[in-house]
C-alpha cells in the first residue's frame, strides 16, 4: 500500500506507447501491416512443418507479416525477410527520437 506507483501504470503507459510506435496494422503502407491470421495446426490438409502454427499473413507481400517482440529490455523484430526486419527494426527509434 502506501504512495509507491504500481507496476500496472508502467505496463499500461508501456503498452499505450508500444501501440503509437507499430502504427495502424489495417494501413497498407505500415511495415507491420497484417490482413489475416493463419493457423497451420496438425491434421489439417495443408499443413507445413516448416512453418508457425499460428502467424499473421501481409497481403502485400504474399509472406508472414513483420512484427515486433518485446521482453523486459529486449526488441527482436521479425519478418517475411531480412529488409522488413530492418524497416521494422528502425521504425521504433524514428518514432521516439532521443
């Protein structure tokens, strides 16, 4: 109890942030656009083991959508390929410059 901030104001101010950093994901121009999710699951005819069971699909790219990930102090960025990481990975400090 007392006067000491709760972790639950840093998570949502954290969260709040995060969502105004990735944009809109309905926006085509945005890198981390997304149309769909796609579930690869075991018994389905068109199963690919190479593949995730679950991802989000980019229409535009035909290929798995970019994405970001974050733990504790730790931002990995995914994508369809190695320059959609990239445009990922410089979207963050382009919208919050130091």
């Amino acid at each position: 109890m007392g006067l000491k901030p709760s972790p639950y104001f840093v998570m949502r101010a954290f969260h709040s942030a995060f969502e105004l950093v990735t944009g809109d994901p309905a926006d085509p121009i945005n890198v981390l656009h997304w149309s769909k999710i796609i579930f690869n699951l075991p018994g389905q005819q068109n199963y690919a083991l190479t593949k995730p069971q679950l991802w989000k699909f980019n229409p535009t790219t035909n290929t798995l959508a970019a994405a970001s990930l974050v733990y504790v102090d730790d931002l990995q960025t995914l994508g369809g390929s190695w320059e959609e990481s990239w445009r990922v990975g410089i979207k963050h400090p382009l919208t919050f410059p130091t």
